[in-house]
C-alpha cells in the first residue's frame, strides 16, 4: 500500500509537468546510496551522476523527509 501510495503522490505531483528529468546517472539504489544508511541525499545523487534541481530533488521525496528511500528511487525512477 505504502508504495502506491507513494506513485500516486509522485503521479499527482508530477501531472502533465515532467517536474521529475530522466535519470542522467547510476540507477541502481545500493549503488547511489553510498553510505549505506538506506536514505539518497542530493549530494549522493549529485555524486551518481544525477541533473536534478533541488525543486525536482523534492518533488521525488514524496514523504519530504529530504532523501529518496528505496520506494521513492524506484518510483522516480520510472519516471
């Protein structure tokens, strides 16, 4: 439910708007994640290679803590 939840919020957020870019860098969450603590920061994504602004940055952290957990990567990452 939770990851639903979270492709409606991105879904609804994002609209006709590409608010949320194609990924430009690595894709794979482990590897983005570099220190491990299950959490991608936007330095981290800026470190894998990523093009987003801060305003994208948030728009994909659906539940605005201020990283992208597994389920929000994997849903932006469709986009």
């Amino acid at each position: 439910m939770k990851k639903f939840l979270i492709a409606c919020s991105i879904a609804g957020i994002v609209g006709g708007a590409a608010a949320i870019p194609a990924f430009a860098g690595e894709m794979d969450f482990t590897k983005v994640d570099a220190n491990g603590d299950g959490i991608i920061s936007m330095d981290e994504a800026k470190a894998a290679g990523w093009e987003w602004t801060e305003d994208q940055f948030k728009t994909a952290d659906a539940d605005g803590d201020g990283g992208l957990n597994a389920d929000e990567f994997q849903v932006a990452s469709a986009q």
